[in-house]
C-alpha cells in the first residue's frame, strides 16, 4: 500500500508540475504568507530556504541509502523498497 501511495504521489506531482499547477500554487501561498500575515520575503531567506531544502535532500537520500541495506538482492527490491 505504501508503494501504490508513493507511485500516485510522484505521478500526480509530475502531472502537476507540467501543467503549471505547483508554480501557482507556490504563488498562492507566498500571497497568502504575505497578506495574511506579513511575511517578507528578503535574500537572506530565501537563501535559508534554498540551503533547507539542499539539507533535506541530502538527509532523504541518506536514509535511501541507509535502507539498501533491508536489501539482500535485486529482486526483493521493489518490495522493501517504494
């Protein structure tokens, strides 16, 4: 069940990315974060929000690697593995 959720998760951001639909999103909710509650947006955060998001990729990619080892062979991969 985990593996289906993540399938129609990647699919379903891919086909919002290609029709545009994150990009207006993302705008939606800055508007939001600055109308609502007068949220900034300045160099220095959005540098902060850039190197957050490099981190947590990194440490996602980690925790990937780290679970190849619940691996024993190719085989069992796409069922230990989404």
């Amino acid at each position: 069940m985990l593996l289906s959720a993540f399938s129609q998760l990647a699919i379903g951001l891919v086909n919002q990315r290609e029709t545009g639909q994150l990009k207006l999103m993302a705008v939606v909710l800055i508007l939001i974060a600055r109308v609502g509650y007068g949220v900034r947006l300045s160099v220095n955060g959005l540098a902060d929000v850039v190197l957050f998001a490099v981190l947590g990729t990194a440490a996602i990619a980690g925790v990937a690697m780290a679970a190849t080892v619940l691996v024993t062979d190719v085989d069992s991969a796409g069922a230990v593995l989404p």
